[in-house]
C-alpha cells in the first residue's frame, strides 16, 4: 500500500533527516517507525502526506507516487492521528468527527450517520457526541481524534505518537481498543513512538531508525527479537529481549505438558505413583468432567484415603489460551509448584505450561519475513 524508494529529506540548514529509506507497507499492516530522538521517523510520516515534501526519492501510495497528487486530495484520504489530538476546542465532538466527511462533500445525513457510527465503534458515551472536547478525559479526547481520522473510511491512517499524552493505565487501554478495532477495519497504518514496548507490541513490523533517518532493521517484532540485526537494533530492544518474546507468543502456541493428573476420587498411592513418575511432590486435581480444582502435595495426603479428602490449593494463576508466556512465566515464579495450569473454556484443565517449554519456545530460530 506504502512504498519508499530511496527517499532522503535534507534541510535547508544541511540537517540529513531521512537518508535514502527504502520499504514496503503491505496493505492491511501496521508498520511501526521506532528510534531515538532526531532519528526522523516523524518526518518519515509526515512525508506521506506531503505536510512534509521529500528531497530525493519516490514515494508510492497503491502504486501512484505521491508528488503527481494534490496534496489536499490526499490528505482527506489519508487519516491522521497525532499526539496532541488536535481537535477544534469551539465545537462538539460530533462536528469534530464530521469535519473531513464536510471537506470532501458529504451531506449532512450521511455524514450524521457516520458519526454515529463512529462514536459506537470507538467506544464513546453515545451522549459525548454533543459535548466539547474539554468536558472529556485525555482517553475520551484521543478516541475522538481516532474516530475522526476514520471518518470518511480512509485506507491509510498515519498516527505520530497517538498515545503519548495520556497515563500508563488509559495508555494500555487505548493500545487494546485500537488493536481489537484494526482487526474489524484492516487499515493500513505508519504507527510512530519513541517506546519500543509499543512498537513490539502494536507492529506487524517495525523499522528501527537511528540518527540521520538511517534504517538498521525492518521486521517483525519476533523477527526482530530473536535476530537483531546489529548492536544497535540489540541495545535498543534492552536487556529484556527474551521476556519481550514471551510476550508475543500466546499459550496456545505451545503444546501444555498433560502433567501429574489425578481426580478427588484417586487414592493416595496412586497419587504418589503419579507424582514419582513425573518426578514432582505434587499433583494436578480435577473432576470428572476436567475442570481443574488445584493441586495438592503427596505429604499433604498422609492419612487421607482419596486426593478429595486433601488440601486443595488453587493455583497461584491459571492462564487462558489467549494469555501471552510472559504472563505464564509470571504465574510460574510466584507459584510453588513452579508450573502454570493452562485452562480452557469453562475451566477445563488442558496441561501445564513448564520451564522447559518456555526455554524451547525461546531456543527456535526465528520465523523471517518473505523477500
């Protein structure tokens, strides 16, 4: 959808923003720009628009290049998001919504419509419609400047920093919507931030950028993660690169271990029996019908006739399918049996995620993107 081919921005004063950038934006993507300060990733974004022009290079947006377009044109198909939000203080949330839909000619009816729409989709209060931007909260602002950007449905969106006004907490909360709302609209997004958590956990891919608009790495966060390719790609992702895998592969990309299974109506010595097998002091419990009810330790049983009549413990976190392994290596260190139980719909025990998967998981050559 985005194409840059050997583009370069030089200022006046000499200043080398960009310098000779080449890649590719698939349709349907969020391509994530990252680096330091002065790297140029917000001039790389601004180019797309042309709110800033190229010095050298092409820039193809579905094949056209860009410089033959008007820029006025193509700003109203293109949203923008930007930190700062940027809505008009003098009118409601609804006129702020509608402002493109009216630019480019839509009557009042369907834009109404759109409006509405978008209000819902974004997950505003259907009454915020008629309120002004400084009776919202910093979230309910940026949602609107998002809602706005989507406005006449455009197939690109360009977002500089769209969450880095706002607290840690609505941060996050922002992060999910948006990510739960692009799996229903599959825009094509430059997604610019200077925090390299939120490339990794926002990108389809990410282009690391350092001083001067040169590019150290386009891939994808796990690409990236497991193969940097140099020490500056490497000391940029930080000392956590393994726990920052973990968390972008989900419990069900691991096959659970069955583990030391026994029901409440097994005896002790077939506990025990289970236990040694597994080499473990301790035992999974369920039901008859799975569901898991916890564990119990084999000293714990001593005088009891059947695992039922045991100290049950819960398990200090069960995880779901959709739970990432860095939220079950979390659950594994602070639990005592030092395994997360993985469980599925209803409670259903489905095994234990160990150490050992974690450490194979990690120890697998890294899935690189096709020429």
């Amino acid at each position: 959808m985005i194409t840059f081919n050997s583009v370069s921005k030089r200022f006046a004063d000499g200043t080398t923003a960009v310098d000779s950038l080449s890649l590719e934006v698939p349709d349907g993507e969020i391509a994530v720009f990252v680096g330091p300060s002065g790297c140029g990733k917000t001039t790389t974004l601004r180019m797309v628009n042309r709110m800033i022009e190229p010095t050298d290079g092409v820039i193809e947006v579905d094949g056209k290049n860009i410089l033959k377009e008007d820029p006025a044109e193509l700003r109203r198909r293109i949203g923008y998001v930007i930190q700062q939000i940027g809505l008009f203080p003098h009118r409601t949330i609804r006129e702020n919504i509608g402002t493109v839909p009216g630019l480019v000619g839509w009557d009042k009816k369907r834009t109404q419509e759109r409006v509405d729409e978008l209000i819902e989709v974004v997950g505003l209060q259907e009454d915020s419609g008629d309120r002004y931007p400084h009776e919202l909260s910093g979230g309910q602002q940026q949602r609107v400047g998002v809602a706005r950007a989507l406005a006449v449905d455009p197939p690109i969106m360009l977002m500089d920093e769209p969450f880095g006004a706002v607290d840690p907490i609505v941060r996050t909360r922002l992060q999910e919507e948006f990510l739960r709302l692009q799996q229903e609209v599959q825009k094509t997004i430059v997604f610019v931030t200077h925090d390299i958590d939120e490339a990794i956990k926002m990108g389809d891919r990410i282009a690391l950028l350092s001083q001067g608009g040169h590019l150290e790495q386009y891939a994808t966060p796990e690409e990236m993660l497991a193969s940097p390719a140099n020490e500056f790609v490497a000391d940029f992702l930080g000392g956590e690169r393994g726990l920052k895998q973990l968390a972008l592969i989900s419990v069900s990309d691991v096959d659970a271990q069955s583990g030391p299974v026994v029901t409440l109506e097994d005896t002790r010595a077939h506990a025990s029996e289970v236990a040694g097998d597994a080499n473990t002091d301790w035992v999974v419990v369920v039901d008859d019908a799975r569901h898991l009810r916890g564990w119990v330790s084999i000293e714990e049983l001593n005088g009891q006739r059947n695992v039922g009549e045991g100290n049950i413990h819960a398990f200090s976190a069960e995880v779901k399918s959709g739970d990432s392994l860095r939220t079950a290596l979390n659950a594994m260190v602070t639990s005592r049996t030092g395994v997360a139980a993985r469980v599925g719909e209803g409670g259903i025990y489905e095994g234990i995620v160990t150490h050992r998967l974690i450490n194979e998981e990690l120890s697998k050559p890294a899935q690189h993107t096709p020429d």
